[in-house]
C-alpha cells in the first residue's frame, strides 16, 4: 500500500514548493516484487537534484521517464513528478507546457494530494501568460477555497484574476463577491474597483457603480499626493475612470454633472477625443448647441486623421435640423451614406473573404504589418476596432506560444527528440491552433459589431432626411416639434456669449493646435412657428 503524506511550503519569489512523497508500505505490496518501482522513488530524489541545481532539461526528463513507467505500482509517484515537471517547466520558460501539468492537478481536484500547491504556480503563470483563457478557468475552480487555502500574499490578485474572469464570462454575482474581496493595501484595487463600475454600469446599477468610481479617485488621489506622480497605468486608470463617472451621470440624465467629468480629461490623454465626442452629446442634452458644434469641428482638424467617430456627422444634422437649418442637415449627410456605407461593404467583403477564423487571423496580422492596400480611413476604422484590451490580449497569447515553439526548437537535440520534447512540441502546435482560432473568431465578431453599428447609422442618417423633408412640408411630428427653439426663441443672431476672460475671432479654415477643444461654433435658430 502506497501512502500519501501531503505537505505544502510556500517559499516567496521561489516555485520551490514541497509536495508529498510516496513511500512503500514494507507490510502490504499487493504483490508488486521488492524494488520493482523502487528506482522511482531514486529518480524523484535525482530529479528535484538536478531542479535545485538548474539543470531543469534533464530534471524534465526524469520526471516525464516517472510518469511514463508502466511498472505495477509506479502511479503511485506520479502525482509529485506530475508536480516537479510543471514546476521545472515553468522555469524552463515552456509555460504552456507548465500550464498543461498543473492542468492534469487541477482536473483531479482533490484527489490529487497537489490541488492545493498547483494554485501558486497557475498565480505566477498570470504573469507571463496574461489573458489566456484556460489559465484562468483552472484558476476559477479553486474559488469555493478562497481565502483558506490562498496563500496571504496571493489572495489579493487571486481575487482580482478570477473576479476578472468571472466578469468576462458575465457571472455578475461571483464578479462583484471576488472583486470586492481586494484590499485597499493591494495595487490591484483601484482596477478591481473599476471593474466593480463598469459590472454595477451594465447591471443598470448607477449608485453603486458611482460609489465604486469614487473608490477609485479616491485612492489615485492618495497615490499621487504620496508619490508625487501617477506611473503611467494609473494615469490610464484615471482617466477611463472620469470617463465611466461621465457616462453614468449621463445615463441618469445629470448632464451638468456629465460634463464636469467629461472636462477632466486633458489633451494629453489617449482618451481626450473620446471624451470631446461625447461631452458633445451632453452639450447637445442642455442645449449647448455651439459648445456641442465646436467640439465636433476638433475632431475634424487634420491632426486627428486617425479618429473614428462616424456618429459625429449624425449628431451635427440633429443639431442643425432642432435649429430648422434644413440646408445644414442636407450638406452634413449628402456624402454620409456613400462614404459610411462604401466602408460597410468593405468591411463585409474582408469578413467574407475570411470566413475561417484562422484565414481572419492572417489577414489582421497582414494589416497591422503594413502590408494591406486599404485605404487611411478603412485603415483607421480597422484598427480603432480591434484596438481593445481582449483583442490585444488574443494576439499576445499567439506570440507568448510561438516564442516558446521557437525556443523548444532551439533546445539540445537529445530534448528534442526525448518523448517529452516530442510531446510538447505537438502541443505546443495544437495550442497555437486554438489560439489563432480564437483571435480571428473574436476579429470576426468585432468586425461584424463594426458593420451593424454601420448600418444602424445609415438607418439614422435616412430617418434625419426624411424628417427633414417633412419638416419643409409642415408635417412634422408634435414630440419633435416641442424639441425644437420656436417663435420667441428664434433669432437671426448667433448664440453666443464671450467673457472677458475669452479672446474671440473667427475661424478662417486653417487649424491650430493650442485652440484644438475650444472652437465654439455660432448658430442661430431659424425655427418659426
């Protein structure tokens, strides 16, 4: 009879963890002849030898020679060498490989007397292998031991990974639990507690999600006041945290408010055109026609090429046609659908001519290469797509693997060619196939979300002309009607006010940069009633 005795040490900063030793009982063999698989128990004691010695190629091997032993009796010493190989491969930088044997502990669950030390090494997997998928399912399935069995100084990121996944696979419940299990001592938090927002915001949950915000400012203001300086992470957080207080004040119908946060974010940040387009949708909820105007005109200064933001054109002829300039509205849409709806059908065109995910997976790294004939604008709209974090992160993962292929390749021939070598090899090809499947299936949706947001604008830009022509026949609708400034609000002069503080002249066609988020556009209503 085997017995398993389970003993776990957790050393910091070192995957050297140990684990249980099988060890013969002398009294009941099951008939398994003295020594028959005692040279295992030798291999083991070589194995972690070599480990401690960094000689992790021949330590890999001996623990792979372990569990491939057929003799009666050697299952016995395959849970600690299944152990010792993840371990060893992860400091052989193979961690896809490291991934597949804590893989085969955790699909034991607690059968296997290692469940428990594998978590740390999947926790330092995080760090080289982010946003892969399966890692952070295994990691998942230790939930119900949080915080038990979570090592102290592993229990804040745990929570903040797996209330991570618990957000992308839209558990909201879970999400929220483990997110607001992060301390306020972790560097994790604020990311966790905008995490916590953006579940709130999508759960229809405005106070909370504000509360969670706040949570945020809060620490970076702290942050910073002790620091001096936000790193550039932080500065990113900031920002798209002013930006979610903006979107939800919006949402709630506090557009002064809206705005506020909205004016938070400085030309500096990546996000500054973001928040310009849609400050001017809360500008356009107060009646701030010209601020709502002169936003739009920044986005089309020469220096923003590369911005995308085809609801602006859409949002000008609303402006214009509540101001009854009819005119307006026609020269704003007249090329829209030709141009907006040309990009559509390219758009469809490059899905259709790669309708296999792994044909899509070519052609976006052809594009990002440089290498595509498409036009700046279809260009634009391409990337601005598949600019996300989860995108991103689907790529990443194509070249995390490919790097360790490359480095398998590069290693001794007697590895190579060893059963193991020739093992993750195969897998390393069989999860690179995955991997490009999965990125050119998520291009694919992001593309296909591209092309009905599209085509719902088009639908606007045509229900803006018909209104238009009702408009010009008096047949327009009492409810839009109401919206629009009548009788004693119309006037043939610009609405405009200038401080004493504010320098005002008139735009002669050429942008400059210091006035870039200042143009004010004047507009008169001609509405009568």
């Amino acid at each position: 009879m085997f017995k398993r005795l389970a003993t776990a040490l957790v050393v910091a900063g070192s995957l050297v963890m140990a684990g249980p030793a099988a060890a013969a009982d002398d009294d009941m063999n099951f008939g398994a002849e003295e020594g028959e698989v005692g040279h295992l128990s030798e291999l083991l004691k070589q194995g972690k030898l070599l480990y401690e010695q960094k000689n992790y190629a021949e330590a890999s091997l001996i623990f792979h020679n372990i569990l491939s032993d057929e003799a009666f009796g050697a299952e016995a010493y395959f849970p600690e060498a299944e152990y010792e190989l993840a371990k060893t491969l992860f400091r052989m930088e193979l961690y896809q490989g490291a991934l597949a044997y804590f893989g085969r502990i955790v699909d034991q669950g607690d059968f296997h007397p290692y469940y428990v030390p594998a978590l740390r090494g999947l926790l330092l997997l995080t760090d080289v292998i982010p946003g892969d998928a399966l890692l952070n399912e295994r990691l998942a399935t230790y939930v119900e031991r949080y915080p038990a069995d979570v090592p102290d100084q592993y229990r804040d990121r745990y929570a903040y990974l797996v209330g991570r996944y618990f957000y992308n696979t839209m558990d909201v419940d879970q999400a929220l639990r483990m997110l607001n299990m992060v301390t306020s001592r972790s560097d994790l938090y604020p990311s966790a507690r905008y995490i916590s927002a953006i579940t709130h915001v999508a759960n229809y949950d405005a106070k909370p999600a504000v509360d969670a915000f706040r949570d945020v400012l809060r620490f970076l203001s702290q942050r910073n006041e002790a620091t001096g300086k936000l790193n550039a992470d932080e500065r990113t957080l900031l920002d798209l945290t002013n930006l979610g207080m903006a979107r939800v004040f919006y949402s709630t119908g506090q557009f002064d408010t809206s705005l506020r946060y909205y004016s938070r974010l400085t030309r500096t940040s990546p996000l500054w055109l973001q928040s310009l387009f849609e400050s001017s949708w809360a500008f356009f909820q107060v009646d701030q026609y010209n601020h709502a105007l002169g936003n739009l005109h920044t986005l089309n200064a020469p220096f923003f090429s590369d911005a995308y933001f085809p609801e602006g054109p859409v949002l000008s002829a609303v402006i214009f046609f509540y101001n009854c300039k009819y005119g307006r509205v026609r020269n704003v849409l007249e090329d829209y659908e030709y141009t907006y709806d040309g990009l559509r059908k390219e758009i469809a065109s490059v899905m259709q001519n790669n309708d296999d995910p792994m044909e899509m997976f070519k052609w976006v790294q052809k594009l990002r290469a440089d290498k595509s004939d498409y036009d700046a604008q279809l260009f634009r709209i391409l990337d601005a797509a598949l600019g996300d974090e989860q995108v991103k992160q689907k790529f990443d993962l194509v070249d995390s693997i490919a790097r360790e292929s490359k480095k398998m390749e590069s290693m001794a021939a007697t590895w190579k060619s060893s059963k193991l070598g020739d093992l993750l090899i195969q897998e390393s090809g069989l999860a690179n196939s995955f991997a490009v499947s999965d990125a050119g299936e998520l291009t694919q949706q992001r593309l296909q979300r591209v092309v009905r947001e599209l085509e719902d604008l088009i639908m606007q830009q045509k229900r803006i002309l018909f209104e238009v022509a009702r408009a010009e026949r008096g047949e327009i609708e009492a409810d839009i009607r109401a919206g629009m400034l009548l009788d004693g609000q119309a006037t043939d002069k610009a609405q405009l006010k200038v401080s004493d503080e504010q320098l005002y002249w008139t735009f002669d066609g050429e942008y400059w940069r210091d006035e870039l988020g200042f143009y004010v556009f004047s507009i008169n209503s001609e509405c009568r009633r």
